[in-house]
C-alpha cells in the first residue's frame, strides 16, 4: 500500500513527534520517578541491615525472614548487605549505613570482639544499633539498643542433658563415652556458647571423653572434611557433636563412607543443631538422634521491636526467640509439614 520512500517518512515524523515529547517532558519524567523514590524514601523507615554471611541454611532463612519482615508494605526502606563471613565487611556496611543516615542498623556479628569503634561512631551519629542472632562483646552495653537471638549457652546445655538422659536410657551412664565435637565459626557467640553449655553439663561427668572439639565452619563441607579427620584419629567415636545441621550433613556422608553407621540404631549417636526442615526429616528417620531447635525467624521480632522504638516504649536489652528440642519422639508429621524452613 505504501511504497518503501512513505515508510521512510513515516518513520522519521515519529522520531521527531517522540524527541519532541523527550525535550518537553522527559527531565519531568525522571525527575518525578527519582522525586517518587525519594519521596517513598522519607515516608518510609530506612533500615540497614549488615547478615554475616549465607553460611547455611539457618542463614538463608535468617535472612529471608528480615526480608520479608522490613517490606516497602510494612513502611521500611531495607538496606541489605552479605558481609561474605567477614568482619571488615560488616564494619564497611555499618560505616555505609551511618553516612547513609539510616534511621536504625541491625547486624549479626560473624564474631564478637572488634565491633567497639564502629559502634561508637554510630552512637556518636544518633543511629540506633539492634544485634540480631549474634550477640558483641563490648564493655559499655549502651552502644547497642537490644539483640534478638538465641541463648546459646542454654542451648549447648539442653544437648548435654539429652545426652545424660540418653547414656542412662541406655544405662550406659557409668560406661567411657568417646565424644567429638564439630564446632561453629570461631569466636562466634553460638560456638561460645553452645561449647560452654555442653562443657558445663560435660564437667560433671569423669566417664565422658571429649576427645577433640575442631572449628568446621558452620558449613557441610567443612564438616565432612573435619569428621573424616576424628574418624581417622579415634576409631572409637560413640557420640559426635555438631554446632549445626549443615556441618551433621557432611558429617554423616563422612560416616557412612567410612562403613559405620549412624543415630538411634547406629555405632555413633549424632547431635545436631538448629532443626532445619531437611534435618528433622533425618531425625525423624532415626539418622540423628537430637536436634536442637535454633530459631532463624527473628524478622517479626526485629519489626516489634523497630516499632516499640518507634513508640517510645521501653525496650529489654536482650529478646530470645522460643526454641524446641526435637527427638524422633516428638518429630509428628505436623512439625514437619508446619516447618517454614
Ligand atoms: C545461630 C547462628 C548459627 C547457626 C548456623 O544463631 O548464628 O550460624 O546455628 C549459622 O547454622 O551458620
């Protein structure tokens, strides 16, 4: 119908009929869009948030309960950082957040020294400080304004009481009883702690034998390659400790390569933490004995807590999370199909 030279022109008025709308309303376009996000911005509560790392898979729920808790809907503008394990992440995020002038800062410490500096300069900025997970060892508590977490020593406590109750089911509580112990990211406040409960329930028994207690990262790999270690040094292991569910994954691969057999019918009882979905599908099967239940869902809580702030209201220095102990017991299929991670 139209010849190639009219496709031409038509083409050419249409380029003009756009520039000119560019030239007329385009820097109003972008400025409204950028006036918009800005706009957003102020009405909204901006918080930046410093996770350790993606370590496991405590970790990826820990963060996608904050994701999910510090939404555009619920009025929060969410700054978030993986720190990648490492402290001199965490304290460049914090630092990014205090010239950002963010309204509050949460983080979980990969560690507990070194945080005092940075958190003199965020008191010295007006910004208040909420530890989540983890907790800082710093002398003046004031740097912080609360941590949402776990009692770790409480926790490293309750696997040395099931192990009690256990060895007397068992009626083996007079018995030698070979312990290793997989532990957590060093100097970590849930590898302090849970060593420090264990070893307090531990003391009070001559006949248990810790024979080694080995960093393995909070991580599978690194707790098959520090189980396979144990089984080569003590050929007679009867109970392994393990600071969490992905370092007892690889621990139990590590196990079973080397043709023994693990958990309630196994030669070595497994202890775990943190009752992920996957693991209490494997204490429900009796391939591990005890999990400590270590509740990654702290979003809610950080929310309640950002809104009493908010309010005015009078905030406590420390919120625990409810935690449970699960057994091949008490392992019903309703716990597992209500699991959310
Ligand atoms: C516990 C948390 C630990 C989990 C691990 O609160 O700090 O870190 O137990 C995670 O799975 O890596």
């Amino acid at each position: 119908m139209f010849g190639k030279r009219s496709y031409g022109v038509i083409a050419v008025g249409i380029l003009l009929v756009m520039t000119l709308f560019l030239l007329l309303f385009g820097s109003r376009l972008f400025t409204d869009i950028e006036e918009e996000a800005h706009i957003t911005q102020e009405n909204r509560i901006v918080v930046g948030v410093s996770q350790l790392g993606s370590e496991s898979g405590w970790r990826t729920a820990n963060t996608e309960s904050v994701q999910n808790a510090f939404t555009q809907q619920n009025g929060y503008f969410l700054i978030f950082h993986n720190a990648r394990q490492k402290q001199e992440n965490q304290l460049k995020a914090i630092r990014s957040f205090i010239s950002q002038r963010v309204d509050y800062i949460i983080f979980s410490p990969v560690v507990e020294t070194g945080w005092e500096t940075v958190l003199q300069e965020a008191k010295e900025a007006g910004i208040p400080v909420i530890l989540m997970d983890r907790k800082v060892d710093v002398e003046d508590e004031s740097l912080y304004v609360t941590c949402v977490g776990s009692d770790f020593e409480e926790e490293g406590e309750k696997a040395g009481h099931w192990l009690e109750g256990e060895l007397v089911r068992q009626n083996r509580s007079s018995q030698s009883v070979n312990i290793v112990i997989l532990a957590g990211t060093e100097g970590s406040s849930s590898q302090i702690g849970r060593s420090a409960g264990f070893a307090t329930v531990a003391d009070r028994h001559g006949n248990w034998n810790i024979l080694e207690e080995k960093c393995a990262e909070f991580t599978s790999t690194k707790g098959k390659e520090v189980m396979k270690t144990f089984l080569r040094r003590y050929p007679d292991i009867d109970v392994v400790v393990s600071q969490n569910d992905d370092m007892t994954f690889g621990a139990i691969e590590a196990i079973k390569e080397s043709g023994r057999t693990v958990g309630v019918n196994g030669d070595i009882m497994i202890i775990s933490y943190d009752a992920l979905g996957d693991a209490l599908e494997m204490v429900a099967d009796g391939a591990i004995n005890v999990d400590i239940e270590c509740n990654p869902n702290q979003g809610e809580y950080l929310l309640e807590v950002i809104d009493m702030l908010e309010a005015e209201e009078p905030i406590e220095k420390r919120y625990y999370v409810e935690e449970d102990v699960f057994t091949i017991e008490n392992v019903t299929e309703e716990v597992l199909n209500g699991r959310t991670y």
